[in-house]
C-alpha cells in the first residue's frame, strides 16, 4: 500500500530554487530515507509533505490527502520531528507532552510514554535546560505521543555522539516494527543504509535514485576500488586495462576505480607482469559511492 | 486545545512576567503621576471633565496599546523565529488557537490593568462612573482585538523578536503621547492632531471616553478600529500561511 505518493514537486524560495521535480512513493510499514547533502532540498520536500511549506507545483498525496488542502486533518494523523524548532524555554518536559496529547485519542497515557523514551527523570525540566540529546528525546516522544500512521524525522541524530545515536537508531526501529511509516531524512551514508528499508538519493533538487539500499549499491554506477602497494608503479599500463577509469598514485600507494569485476581484471594483470602485492586491497562501495557516481560529487562536501 | 494552550501561556508568562509588567506598570504609574500633578478638579482642556475622567480610560487603552503592540509582537515574533509555531502546528495544533490563547491572555492582562487604574481614580481623584458601561464594555473589547490583531500582524510580518521589540516600542509610544496619553487634544499642536488622527489610538480613547461621559457611541471609532481589526486579520492569515 501506498502511504505517500509525490510527482513533480517543485519549490522556490524567490529564485533559489530548492526542490526542481521530486517524485517519491513511500509503501506502508517501512523506513524510507531521503539522503542528500546539505542544501539538497529534503527538508523542503518534507515540509511540503506535511503542509508546512506550499509548493509551487507537483502532485502530493500523503495518507490519502492533500497536505495543503487538508493539511490539519492530515496533521493530526502524522507525527514529526522537525529539524529546526523547538519549544518555549520555561515549558517543562511533563507540559508539552500534556500540551501535545490529543485527548481521547486512545493514546498511550502520558507517564508510560514518558518511561519509554526515558523522560520521567527530566518530566519537570524545562526546554531551554535540556541537553540536544534529551531535547531529541522529547521531539520524539512528541512526535508519537498520539500514535501516528506516518513518522517523519528530520536529521534526528546530527549532533548526538556515536553512542546516543546508536539508541536513536534503535529508537526509530521500534517505531516502524510498531506498525508506523517512517521517513527518515538524512546526511549520514551510514544512518541511510543501517537503517533505511529504501531510500532516495537526492540532489541538487532532484532525486537521483531510488532503491534499496543494497540495490543502489547493486546498480554498478558505484564504482569498485581496488588498492595496494606497488613502488615504480606504471600508472599508464593500468589505466589501459579493461573497465578501470581513474589510477591515482600517492608515494608508492595505488588506487584502481572503475567498473565491472574489477578486482579479478587487475589482479589477474598485476600477475600476469610478476608484479604480487602483499596488501592488494578490494573496497565494497557504500551508499557514498553510489552517490559520488551518480552526481560526480562527494557527498560529505 | 484553546483551553490547554491558554493554561500554558499563563504559566508561561507567570514564569517570566517582565514584558507583561511592563505592559502594565508603565500606564498605570504615569497615570499615578499625572493624576497626582492635574488634581482632581473639571478642567476646559479636559472637555469640562475631570482629569481622572480623562486619563483613565486613555489609560486603559494604553495598556491594551502596549500589550497589543509590544507584549505581543514580541513574544509572537519569538516562537516564530525560534520555530515554536511550526513545532505546534506540525503536530496538528493550528495557529489561530495560538493566537486566540495569546489574545485571551491578553485581555486578562489588560483587564487587570484597568481594573486597577479604576480602583485608582476611584478611591482618591474623583473618577465619575461610566454613562454607559455597555458601550465603554464594547470599546474595550473591541480596542483589545483591534491591537491584538496589530500585535499579530506585526509578529507576522517582523523576522526576529529583536525587530518586533523595536518596532512594537516604537509604535507604542509614537501613538501613545499623542492619543490620550500625553497632553489632553485640545492643547496639542494641529500637526500632531492630524498624525494622532491617522493613528487607531486615538479612535479607541474617544470611543472609550464618550462612551465614559455621555454613553453616546462614537461611530466613526468604532468602524476605524473594525477596518483596522480587518486589515490585520487579513495581513496575519497570509503571512501565516507558512511559519
Ligand atoms: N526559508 C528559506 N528561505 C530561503 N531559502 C531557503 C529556506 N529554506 C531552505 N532554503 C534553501 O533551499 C535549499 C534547500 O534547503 P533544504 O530544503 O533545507 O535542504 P536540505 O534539508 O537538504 O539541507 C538550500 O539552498 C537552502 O539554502
Ligand atoms: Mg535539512
């Protein structure tokens, strides 16, 4: 089933253009992720998603809805965490949870969410005094505290240390296993593919790919890596050989990119003229590959 | 949720009262000293009342002006810059329970304010009892949504809260010494009396002060502050659309 459908979404802010035809469709019960580098437009794309951004044109239907026509009524039925808000500094832990709370909702009642995302320590402190982990904790449990069909969290674990964002991860996890759609934004290669049942690959405005991601990985734009040790290396003979595009040579250390079994291809030649490094080096390409394929752009720039 | 957000913008601002307590201790001590410097007697530049009968309906309109312009504007301009009222309403909470919750707040502020610049004039300048209190209730009202509406506005319009504060105590004050709160009108200069004529101030005192002495309804202030209410409605709930 399809729970967000989107086709030609475009959005400018005066001639800074920032999403140019998104076109995106999210299934129930999995955790999509939009991955881009910064300024890519996934967080106007999102925005535009949940209604809180109009868009200048393209066709979006989220949960059945249009989020500018009946962004209330779909509101109420979507949970986010945002990535940039926040709360006043004197409103206390307990009080936006009971402020956010939709009465009679069936929703699970306060102190046990409060448990769950461990707050109950912090349910008399307020906003301003809490650190950027527990502030995350809190925008999460907010935005679940009415048991949304659809989640979407917006650059969730920038500025948490490794640790925090390992139970972030967790966190998310439990969300989608909890029956909810997740759609997770963000920057992190690795965020996306631990954690991402599929993902877009936005650039520049545009999706550039979608998939899971061992498929985007799968595709072969990535391109394979090989690196060893070759003193004197002959960096022109290896450019010549079949499916390698690029040889880069730094002192006596060498590295082969290109595509198709390029491990075998090289190998087998470095064999071949008696040449048989001891640290001959294969590298599986990861979603950052993919990207820098794709784009010819490096994606942490 | 109107009831919710109302309680929580109360203790909000029990928590932290500056810019409310200066919305209302500044009218009310100025009113404390001019009463104490014009005395208690009918004066012709007061229109033949007495200079409590003047001053604490403007006054009360100053409070609403101050609340309405800089309370606000300022708190307003803070949750939208800060992304407060994207947090609320990506959570299905739409701004105008916001605002109504904001406005509610500040007629019990300014409610308050008054009531005690009346118990004031009361108890030792010889303030009259309203002619008609269903018309001075009515200006009342209407003052307050016309300047919570301006406050609203402004919020929506300015980016920061820095922006919203200067801009709101500019505003304020501008208005303020020329449309009851300073001199009486007929001893201001004519100048001045056509900028105060171009003000929605002065229109909220007349209706206010007519309403006090005679119970008559002055309608022309009354269809000013409606036209005004309506522009900064209009100008709020496009500037809202996106928060
Ligand atoms: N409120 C705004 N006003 C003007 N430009 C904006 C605004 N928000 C984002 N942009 C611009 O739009 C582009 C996309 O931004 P954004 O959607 O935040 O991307 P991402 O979330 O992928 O980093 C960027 O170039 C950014 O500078
Ligand atoms: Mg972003």
């Amino acid at each position: 089933m399809t729970v967000i459908e989107v086709a030609g979404l475009h959005r400018s802010y005066g001639d800074q253009v920032a999403v140019e035809d998104v076109g995106l469709e999210v299934r129930a019960g999995e955790i999509f992720g939009l991955l881009g580098p910064n300024g890519a437009g996934k967080t106007t794309t999102v925005e535009c998603l949940q209604g809180l951004r109009r868009r200048d044109r393209g066709q979006v239907r989220v949960l059945g809805l249009d989020p500018e026509r009946d962004g209330d009524r779909l509101r109420r039925r979507i949970g986010a965490q945002l990535q940039s808000s926040a709360l006043p500094d004197r409103l206390r832990v307990g009080e936006a949870l009971w402020l956010f709370a939709r009465d009679g909702d069936g929703g699970a009642p306060l102190d046990q969410l409060g448990r769950r995302w461990g707050l109950e320590r912090l349910w008399r402190r307020p906003f301003a005094k809490l650190s950027g982990g527990e502030q995350q904790r809190l925008f999460i449990a907010l935005a679940l505290v009415n048991r949304p069909e659809l989640v979407f969290f917006d650059e969730l674990t920038t500025g948490l240390d490794p640790q925090a964002r390992r139970a972030t991860w967790d966190l998310v996890r439990q969300v989608r296993d909890d029956g909810a759609t997740v759609v997770l934004v963000t920057h992190f290669m690795e965020e996306a593919e631990l954690l991402c049942d599929r993902v877009a690959i936005v650039d520049q405005g545009r999706v550039v790919a979608t998939g899971t991601p061992s498929e985007l990985i799968g595709r072969g734009d990535a391109g394979q890596r090989v690196s060893f040790t070759w003193p004197g290396a002959d960096a022109a003979w290896l450019s010549q050989l079949e499916g390698v595009e690029r040889v880069t040579r730094r002192a006596d250390a060498v590295e082969v990119m290109g595509t198709g079994p390029l491990a075998v291809r090289v190998a087998a030649a470095l064999a071949g003229r008696g040449v048989a490094p001891a640290d001959f080096r294969t590298h599986h390409p990861d979603l950052e590959d993919v990207f820098l394929a794709l784009t010819g752009r490096d994606l942490r720039a | 949720m109107l009831a919710k957000l109302t309680w929580t913008e109360i203790k909000l601002g029990l928590r932290e009262p500056t810019v409310a307590v200066f919305a209302l201790a500044f009218p009310l001590i100025l009113l404390y000293l001019l009463l104490n410097s014009f005395g208690t007697l009918p004066d012709p530049d007061f229109g033949g009342v007495s200079p409590a009968d003047w001053y604490v309906p403007a006054y009360a309109i100053g409070s609403i002006a101050a609340t309405g312009l800089i309370a606000i504007p300022v708190h307003l301009a803070a949750y939208r810059e800060r992304g407060v009222l994207r947090r609320l309403r990506a959570s299905g909470i739409a701004a105008w329970p916001v605002l109504a919750a904001q406005t509610l707040v500040a007629a019990l502020i300014v409610t308050v304010g008054s009531a005690v610049m009346v118990a004031l004039g009361d108890a030792s300048y010889e303030l009259s009892t309203p002619a008609s209190p269903v018309v001075v209730a009515a200006g009342f009202l209407l003052a307050t949504a016309t300047f919570c509406a301006v406050g609203v506005a402004l919020a929506s319009l300015l980016p920061t809260a820095r922006a919203a504060q200067v801009v709101g105590l500019l505003l304020f004050f501008a208005m303020f010494f020329i449309s009851g709160g300073g001199p009486p009108e007929a001893i201001l200069p004519d100048g001045v009396k056509t900028v105060a004529g171009a003000l929605p101030m002065a229109y909220s005192v007349d209706v206010l002060q007519r309403g006090w002495w005679t119970g008559d309804w002055d309608v022309t202030g009354l269809v000013v502050q409606a036209a005004v209410l309506v522009a900064a409605t209009a100008v709020a709930i496009w500037r809202l659309r996106e928060v």
